[in-house]
C-alpha cells in the first residue's frame, strides 16, 4: 500500500510575505523537507534579507576606496595607503573630512591627535618594562593567571619544583601567604 500523500504546508516569504509553492527541478518537485528549510521565495528576496540597514566599517572601507588619493598628504609615500577621516566618521566621506595618509602617518596622527600610544599605555609594575593586563608584562602577567601572585616563580629543589618569591631571593621557598605549594 503506498503511503498516504502529505498535505502542502502553507509559507510565506519573509521578505516580501508572498505566498510560497514547492518548486519544480527537471520535472520534479521539491522535497517537503526542503521546503520546510525555505525562508525566501527566490533568490532577489534571500539577497534582500542580507542587506545590512548600516553598512560594516569594512564595508563602507571597500565602497569608498576609490576616494582614496594616490600619495600621503603628510609625507608624499605611495605605499600603504588609508583613507584617514579628520572627524573620526567613516561615514562621513565630505572632501574636507577626507586625508589619504600612509600607515605611518596615519598612526602618527592619531597618537598627536588624542589616540594614546600603545607602547606608552602602562608600565609593568614589577620590572618597569613595558605593560600588557593589569599593568604587568607578559612575563609577570602570566605568573599572576597561574600562581595567584606576580612575584612567584618555580624552582627545582631536589627532585620537585617549588613556588619561590622572587623578592626573597633566589632559594628561598615563598611563605604561605603568598600562595607557596608544591608543584
């Protein structure tokens, strides 16, 4: 006995809210489950749904390349070359907002104009070097994750590793207070 035919479901674009219909492929319909999967009666629709209402920076980059100029306004290079807007405003592409500037340049402007240098941004404040997280290096940043304190570092004594407080000196074991435990 062959099986009972199941009933059309009823759809609607979402875009446009026509009615949808199972199509046709080489004579044949469209499969229920692939209907069910359908959100757009074509392809125009299902490009509709796509559109952003405010373009992405990267977008608004790409739509407006052709503005930009064919060398930098500060120092004449012809490599590597931004689109650098004076109000901030990718959006606003006015010929008085607009600056075509080399990466060096452009970097060179923002940190005179405001925008702070990420070098210059902290200082670790356990070896003075130059600061990531929490004003700590990388180094240091990474034994406050793991240890719980900047200062500690393993050593090997005898056969095990200890915690050790770099402060106290090169073999002392770091007292319980700064999280000392065996490793």
């Amino acid at each position: 006995m062959p099986m009972p035919r199941k009933e059309n479901i009823v759809k609607y674009c979402m875009v446009c809210g026509e009615l949808m219909e199972r199509k046709r492929y080489n004579g044949t319909l469209e499969s229920n489950h692939a209907f069910n999967r359908r959100k757009y009666c074509n392809l125009q629709c299902a490009g509709k749904a796509r559109l952003h209402k405010i373009p992405s920076i990267h977008a608004t980059r790409k739509r407006y390349a052709h503005l930009l100029g064919t060398e930098c306004e500060m120092c004449g290079a012809t490599e590597n070359l931004d689109l650098h807007h004076v109000d901030n405003n990718p959006a606003n592409n006015e010929p008085g907002n607009r600056m075509t500037l080399c990466d060096s340049c452009h970097t060179k402007w923002h940190w005179g104009n405001g925008k702070k240098s990420p070098i210059a941004k902290s200082v670790c404040r356990v070896c003075g070097g130059p600061g990531k997280g929490l004003n700590l290096c990388l180094k240091h940043y990474q034994r406050q994750k793991k240890y719980g304190n900047p200062y500690l570092t393993k050593k090997k004594l005898g056969s095990h590793f200890v915690l050790v407080d770099e402060r106290l000196g090169p073999q002392a074991p770091a007292n319980s207070t700064n999280g000392s435990r065996h490793v």
